[in-house]
C-alpha cells in the first residue's frame, strides 16, 4: 500500500501506529444450504446454537473488566431472548434452511431497533453479533471477532461489536479503526471508556491488508496508512504534547480565572458508576437507566430498581448523580411496554410521553428512585427525557415532588424546549442540554445517518443558538443548565458552551481530563467571546474556525 489518508471521525482520544489486524469477518447464511423439513429439530439446533453462544459470551466474563460485564451479560441475553427463538422458529416452519431462518429473524428485529433510532438502533449491532455467532456455531466454524492478537496491533472492522470491545486485551490493542460506526455507538463508547484511541467512520479501512502499519490520531479523526517516518515522529510529538497538556488536570472544574463548571461522567449501570466514581470527576450528569429496562420479558421490579439504584448513589457518596427516568421509543421490543407500531418512532411517544402513558413505569421507577435517595441522603437531580411543553414539565415535576425527591429537572432534546426554556424552568429546578437528539431534531437529521454528518455537526449555529436560549432561560429563572450530550465531551466546543452559559458538563468519563484542561487556559471572557463568534457564524465550520482562532496554543494538543 502507499501512503495515504483516511479522514474519519475522531471518538477516542490519543495516538497509536502499529499493524493492522482485521476482525474475523462473519460468514452470512449459508445460500446452499438445504430447506428445514423438521422443523422441531431445526428448532433444537438453533436453541442449542443460541444456548452456546450465550454460554461462551459468559465464559469471558471472568477476563472482562467491569464496563465489559454489563454489555457481554446483555448479548448473552439477547442470544436467551425467548421472543428471538420464537421468532427463528416462525422462519423454520416456512421451510427456510437453519441459518437462512436465523439470519432473517434476526433482521426483522433489527430492522424494528432500527426505526426507533437513537439507543435501541445502536443495539442492532449487539443483535447481529449474536445472529453471527450462531450462524457459526450452525455451520461448524470459529466464531467471528477479533483474533488472538499476539503482538500489539491496531484493530480494524466495519463496525465492532460491542461484545467484542468488552474483552479486547488492552496491552494489546493500540488503537480502533471502523469504517461504518458513530460517535454515539455503543463501540465508541466503550473505548472511550477503555482509554483506547479510536476512529470510526474511516472509509477504506477494511480494504487495508493485515499487517499494514497505519498510524492513527483518536483525537482529530486521522489514520494514516503505510506512514512515513516523518509521520510516525509527529504523532509520537503529538502523543508527547498531550500528556503534558493533561499533565496536572485533576480536581473540579473551573476556567483559568476560577470560573466553576461540574465535570460530569455519563453513566448506564452500577459498575459504570463504580468505575466513574474512582475517577477524579465531579459526579454523574446523566445516567441512563434504560439500560436496566433493556432484554427483558418484564420491566425490573421496584426492589430490583431500589437496589441498583442505590448501588449507584452509593458509589458517587455526596457527588452529584442526575438521574433520567426511562428514555425509550414506543413502537420498541420492550415487550411490557410496547405501544403499538407508529410511522416515524423518533417523532412519537417516546421519552416522557410514553411514561405519561405508561404511568405504572414512571411511578414505579420514582418511588424506587425516591426509596433509594431515603437509603443513602445522595445528591440525587432527577430528569425527563424529550421534553417539550410546560404541562409535561408540570406533570413530571408533580410526581417527582409527590414521592419526596428533592430536585426535578427536565432534558432539553425538542428545539420547542429552549425556545421556552425560560417558560419551563419556571416549574423545575434545573435542565440539561441533551445535544444528541435536539441536534437531530433541530436539523431534521437522523443521528443515525452517517451520510448526514454536516447537518449532524454539533457546532452548527443554529444548535449554538438553541443552547443560548436556553441558557438565557436559566439566567432569567436562577437555574443551572448542564449539557449530557457528547457536545459536552469536546475540549473546544465545551469552552463555547461554557461561554453561553451552561454551568456543568457530563461525557464519557476518559473526556473528561482534557475537557478539564481546556477549561483551565481559558478565562470566562475568553469563552464568552467564542460563544458570541460561533454563534453569530454563518456556518458550522465558520463557527469552529473563529473559535480557534481564539485559543490557547496548547488547546490545540488536547484534540
Ligand atoms: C442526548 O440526546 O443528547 C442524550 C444525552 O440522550 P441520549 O443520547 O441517551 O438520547
Ligand atoms: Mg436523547
């Protein structure tokens, strides 16, 4: 190969270079394969194939490191899902061929995942894991995934399967590269919580042959194929840079003249918070709990909910922890909660409105919530996904005081929120800017659509704008506005967002000591000028370039 450069984006940061190792691509269904006359006894085959599957995913749970668990638990569990086996089974008795059934089942799940975007069209990628690990448990051959790696190497697939990210052995993995993947996945999620460097969306990866040195930058979004010496040198310098300029960020957050701003992590269970909790950050400004609701027959009980909750109010002590209440879609494959199907699921009743309708979830989650915040005294905020009015803000506030929480706060993800920001903040005490989804409504752009990456660019103005509203509602109203969505994980635009006003950040938490570090060379006047540069820009990238024109030099090692 010769020298080139892929241009990607950029989720994890850090450097690395070394060998690429591609991940061991799955099979597909096998198109010879003969139709099923049997069906009780294709039937078997696949439950046992699933019932395998489930069982090696947990036999690497004893290497796993507590963000692994969760996630390798929650694909064992997709593999058990009796609705998948049912489906599977409906597929046999058609006549089609065993792995044909299994592959088509499991697509019509995903394309249901899909259409509800957000989180749950991040899970197809858990489900097709599964569908491929059976497939090669039906036809006899390895599982598909990443190799033993003998020396260190630098990964490479089309998109990585979370279940896979969860037991990479960090000693020998330099760095991530997937083609396809976002910076919202689950994959980058986990790697970023690994600390490994990582690229996704890196076009003609996958056409790189084993072996190949590439040299990657996790931080701007660069891998450079067959790099040249002079390559390799910078990235160590780049490399060398950053940890200086990370060097000496510890404690809470603040600008260069002392000006206070929360450094939150972003949480979905227990161990997350346990791991986050070790780490030198301010609290939790968004846990997700739908992780606890997911690949399961019925929602947790109310003792079950108690408990975890608990668990992780404990681990953050007198740190701060906002909690969401339950953030899914309504035409979902939560089956005690399943709605019905609906034409366009990211504008339906998801969030709030399904807990408006499904008041038995809601008020069972708060009085588990509230139960929790008795055992333990915690700081705890809890808050409501997309919502857009002041009645469902009044709605949500009244139950959250009737069970004696002691601060409700709602998410702002619908552009109709920081518009009336002010309005809404008159019945809450505080909001957060959930930047993933009001983003996507504010641009019409599904966030899931790779291909729609300019409109999904979080320094576009008019999302800049939307912010500004709705700090200017926390300013008239006396209350905080913190930002939950991955906008807040970014060194440079944290400054802008800082400087329109918002007062707590919650990312990922390996973010979270360059975030601290940008926010330390820069003084508030400074970031209040960048908030007024970018959003008076006429585009994206016009906003980002005035922004940095403005900064510190050493910012420019933190990216
Ligand atoms: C958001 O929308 O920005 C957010 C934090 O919520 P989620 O990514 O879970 O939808
Ligand atoms: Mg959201």
């Amino acid at each position: 190969m010769t020298r080139h450069v892929i241009h990607g984006i950029g989720v994890s940061a850090g450097t690395a270079s070394g060998p690429v190792v591609h991940v061991r691509p799955a099979p597909g269904f096998d198109p010879n394969e003969a139709p099923t006359t049997d069906a009780t006894a294709a039937s078997r085959r696949v439950t046992d194939a699933l019932e395998q599957v489930a069982t090696g995913l947990e036999a690497r749970l004893a290497k796993a490191s507590d963000h692994a668990k969760p996630v390798l638990q929650a694909t064992a569990m997709m593999a058990r899902d009796p609705g998948l086996v049912t489906a599977i089974d409906g597929k046999l008795g058609t006549g089609l061929g065993l792995t044909r059934a299994v592959h088509d089942a499991v697509e019509d799940y995903c394309a249901m995942f899909e259409s509800l975007g957000g989180y749950m069209a991040e899970r197809v990628t858990d489900l097709r894991d599964v569908r491929d690990r059976t497939i090669c448990r039906l036809l006899g051959v390895a599982e598909p995934g990443v190799p033993d790696l003998r020396s260190p190497s630098v990964l490479a697939a089309h998109d990585l399967a979370p279940a896979e990210t969860a037991t990479l052995a960090r000693d020998k993995v330099l760095g991530i590269v997937t083609s396809a993947g976002g910076p919202t996945s689950h994959t980058a999620i986990l790697a970023a919580q690994l600390g490994i460097p990582a690229v996704v969306q890196a076009k003609g990866i996958t056409d790189t042959p084993d072996g190949t040195i590439v040299a990657l930058d996790g931080g701007v979004g660069e891998v450079v194929v067959d790099p040249s010496p002079a390559d390799i040198s910078q990235l160590s310098e780049r490399a060398r840079r950053r940890s200086a300029a990370l060097a000496g960020s510890s404690g809470e957050g603040a600008t260069y003249d002392g000006h206070k701003v929360a450094l939150l992590a972003n949480i979905g269970t227990a161990a997350d918070a346990r791991a986050a909790a070790a780490q030198d950050l301010e609290g939790s400004g968004l846990f997700r709990t739908e992780f606890l609701f997911l690949d399961r027959e019925s929602a947790p009980t109310l003792d079950e909910q108690t408990a975890t909750y608990t668990e992780v109010l404990r681990a953050f002590g007198t740190r701060r922890v906002v909690v969401r209440t339950l953030d899914a879609g309504a035409d979902k494959p939560l089956p005690f909660a399943d709605l019905g199907p609906e034409e366009n699921p990211a504008l339906g009743r998801r969030g709030l409105r399904l807990g408006m309708i499904r008041e038995d979830l809601l008020d069972t989650q708060l009085k588990a919530l509230a139960a929790a915040y008795r055992a333990t005294g915690a700081d705890i905020r809890v808050m409501a996904p997309m919502v857009g009015t002041v009645e469902e803000a009044e709605y949500f506030a009244a139950k959250v005081r009737a069970v004696g929480l002691p601060k409700v706060g709602v998410m702002v993800e619908v552009p109709a929120a920081a518009l009336r920001a002010d309005h809404l903040l008159s019945v809450v005490d505080f909001a957060s800017l959930g930047t993933n989804d009001l983003q996507q409504y504010t641009m019409a752009a599904d966030r899931m659509q790779g291909e729609l990456a300019t409109l999904l660019d979080p320094w576009q103005p008019a999302l800049l704008q939307l912010v500004r509203s709705t700090c200017e509602g926390g300013r008239a109203t006396g209350k905080p506005i913190g930002v939950c969505g991955e906008a807040g994980g970014d060194p440079l635009l944290a400054l802008v967002l800082v400087g329109l006003g918002v007062s707590s950040l919650s990312m990922a938490p390996g973010k979270v000591s360059a975030v601290r570090a940008s926010l330390r060379l820069h003084d508030l006047a400074t970031c209040q000028q960048m908030a007024a540069y970018a959003v008076a820009a006429r585009t994206a990238k016009d906003a980002r370039n005035a922004v940095q024109a403005l900064v510190h030099p050493q910012l420019l090692d933190l990216l």
